[in-house]
C-alpha cells in the first residue's frame, strides 16, 4: 500500500494499492492491463471509469474500462511505475482537497464548474484541473445525471397527482352511487296500511310540515332526531372536502420553527419504545457494516415505517442503532457513518431536515445523558463532529436546545452550553447550498 498524496509518511492513514500492470498481445494489438483498478478507484472513492479515462488522456493512448469484466487496459506497452506516476496525478487532480489535502471529497456541480466538497475540512472549491478534458466529461455526466434525476422526480410527481385524483373522482363516483341506491331503497319503501285509525294520514299531512303544530305532533324523541338530522346535514363536509382534508395531512408531517423543536421532544417521551425498537431492527439488519449509503436507507425506511414513525425519527433511529454509547465517539468522525447520515438527509428532503437533526440531538442526549450518562461530558464532541460533518447545523441544535423537559439531561445540557454559545456568537452556519 503506499500514500494516496504520493508522500512517504509511515502516519499517513489515506492509503491505496500500489499499481500492478500485465501486457498483453502483441505488434499493433499490444496493451497494458492495469490488473488491480477496481480497488485503487475504490480507496479514491472515485469511478474506475474516470481514472482509465485519465491515463488514456495522460499517454495519449486510447483506454477502455470494462464494467462487466472490472478490467482497465491503456493501449501500448507501460510499466506500472510510469502508470503508477500518472495514479498520483489523477488524485492530486481530481481527488485531494485543493484546501486540506485530505482526500475525503466528492463531486459538485456549480455553474457548470466542477468542483470538490471535502468532508473533512468542509471546504468547496475548484479542482485544480480545470481545464484538464477529463474535467467536462465529469461534469458533462454530472449535468447529464442532475437533469436524469429532475426529471425522473417530475414524471414520480405527475403520476402521484394522477393516482390522487383517480382516487378522489373513484370516491366521488362511489358516494354519488351510494346516494342514488339510498334514494331508491326510500321510494321502494311501503305507505303502510291505511286500515287503521287514520294516523298514516296524519303522519303523510305532516310530513313536510315545518309548523309549530306538526313538531308538536312528532313524539319526542322523533323531533329530537329529526332536529339533530338537520343540523348535521348542514354542517358536515362534501365527500371530496373530507378527501382533500386527509392529503393535506398526509403532505403536512413537518413542523416548521418552534413547532418542529417541540416534537423533538418525542424521541424520549411518547416515541422512545418505538424508536429504540426501529433501531434494534435496524443494528440486526446492518450487522457491523455501513458502507453502502443505499442499503442503510432502504433498511432504515423499512424499520421506520414498521415502527409506525416519522420520517423525521429516521437519523435518531440511525444514532441508536450504530453509533451508541462507546461507539459514539469514534463514529461521529467515520466517513463511512457521516456518508449513510448525508444519504438519509439527502433522501427524506430538505423539509424534513429540522425534523430530523434535531431528533438526532435528542438522541445524542438520551444516549450521553440517559442511557450511559457517564458519557455526558463528550456530547459536545460528537455533537461539534456531526456539524463539521455537515449532518447537523446550527438550526438543527438550536432547535433541540429549544426543547427541555423533564426527560431531558441536565449533564448533557451543562457540557453542551459553550457549544452553544460559540454558535450564537460566531454566527455559525450550516453546510453550503450547491
């Protein structure tokens, strides 16, 4: 393994596999296998596809990744130190923070210049080869894949409006049927038998009567009935108001501003058995590992619904799961736990992020303060961790630090209030908008 920077510090923790390269055929069919690309492009966390291309473009020789065979051949005979060289230069290219160094970065998009976010320092800046032709292949994809997505969510969008207002014109449909059969039932109904003392006669003269003298001629509980029949046909809503009511409840699940911050306090009063439930589920279909944002988001969605909660309840759940307690420290600075934390923002959208940092603060609380309050005086740390991380901001912590009631950690809260301070005196805020 040697240093992904190209230095030869023996502390230097970034590391990738040294390049091992085969050459095969021979006359004008000769070319060079790069035998390992597969595991050098995942220590950079970038496309095996990009880093070929970059040697092609480097020798000026034609390159070609094949993703079924996860093979990378440049045209030509080359040594694996001449190709070796030329890995270090796409890292320092493409990958390594144009600020820190530090090569835990990924792509962004802003006015069609590519640029690196780095996770550890937070910094965004320009890559530094911007006018290397690699540079627009990468952003023309990005382009490419921002408009895929927009309009994969237009077309998702279209179609729920759609199936909503199937569903509503079905229910109205249905309500006007039902309508009609009861109508029916009530002409199909007998007039009753006119032998008797003349009272079905009376009872068809007065029907309809609004007058003092019919209402009195009602018995008692009849009139009762019939008046409470009347006022409940004026004041209850159409079949299509109340259908209508139900989606804009069903859309309405955030709670913006104080709101938002008083619902935090679910995580340890009314939600915590469901919560500390989903995260069991959760950790048993994790296992030990999460480095695949996706499967945590999916497996995260399945035990947040099973649970019966809030989309805002799913980075808690996330906390309690693989993060707690001795785990705490360590994790709140694993790329890996900050990747699958950024996923699920990214997934449950930008309405429901207040939601969930502050449920995640609440469950760093209950975690430092309740469940292992020895842990009590390292809150600050995770918690400042998760900020420069870009999982929490400043609303997020505010918003928690908002929220205190008697379930709440008087520990958690003393170690936490320099942190608090420093964030309402600096003006400290959250990640960049791309």
């Amino acid at each position: 393994m040697i240093n992904i920077d190209g230095s030869d510090d023996p502390t230097y923790r970034y590391k990738m596999p040294r390049l091992e390269a085969r050459i095969e055929g021979r006359g004008n069919g000769i070319r060079t296998n790069v035998v390992n690309m597969k595991e050098i492009a995942e220590a950079l966390a970038r496309s095996p596809a990009h880093a070929t291309k970059y040697l092609g473009i480097e020798m000026g020789a034609q390159s070609k990744w094949n993703d079924e065979l996860d093979k990378a051949t440049v045209q030509g005979a080359h040594t694996a130190a001449e190709l070796q060289r030329l890995v270090l230069g796409f890292a320092r290219d493409f990958v390594l923070c144009p600020l820190c160094s530090n090569p835990e970065t990924v792509f962004k998009l802003r006015k069609d210049t590519l640029r690196t976010k780095c996770a550890a320092c937070g910094g965004t800046d320009d890559i530094a080869a911007q006018g290397h032709r690699l540079t627009s292949q990468i952003a023309n994809q990005l382009e490419k894949s921002k408009k895929d997505k927009k309009s994969k969510k237009d077309k998702k969008d279209k179609k729920e409006k759609k199936d909503k207002k199937d569903k509503k014109d079905k229910k109205s449909k249905k309500d006007k049927k039902s309508k009609k059969d009861k109508a029916e039932e009530a002409d199909d109904e007998p007039a009753g038998d006119d032998s008797g003392d003349g009272s079905s006669d009376e009872e068809s003269d007065n029907e309809g009567d609004e007058s003092p003298d019919a209402a009195a001629a009602m018995p008692e509980g009849a009139a009762a009935a019939a008046a409470a029949s009347a006022a409940g046909a004026e004041a209850m809503p159409s079949a299509a108001d109340l259908a209508d009511a139900l989606e804009i409840a069903e859309e309405e699940e955030v709670v913006e501003g104080q709101e938002a911050a008083a619902t935090a306090a679910d995580v340890v009063e009314d939600d915590l058995s469901a919560v500390l439930t989903a995260a069991e589920a959760l950790s048993e279909g994790l296992g030990k590992s999460v480095s695949n944002p996706s499967a945590v988001v999916a497996l995260l969605r399945a035990a947040q619904t099973r649970a019966m909660l809030r989309v805002g309840h799913r980075l808690a759940i996330f906390y309690l799961a693989c993060m707690r307690g001795p785990l705490s420290l360590s994790a709140s600075e694993s790329a890996e736990h900050r990747r699958a934390m950024l996923a699920v923002l990214d997934d449950a959208g930008e309405r429901h992020t207040l939601a969930l940092q502050s449920r995640l603060c609440r469950a760093v609380e209950y975690d430092l303060g309740v469940e292992h309050p020895e842990g009590a005086r390292v809150s600050p740390v995770v918690l400042r961790r998760l900020f420069d991380g870009h999982v929490l901001d400043k609303e997020g912590i505010e918003a928690w630090a908002a929220t205190e009631d008697s379930s709440s950690s008087a520990a958690v809260r003393t170690a936490c209030a320099p942190l608090l301070r420093w964030l309402k005196e600096a003006e400290v805020e959250g990640p960049e908008e791309e």
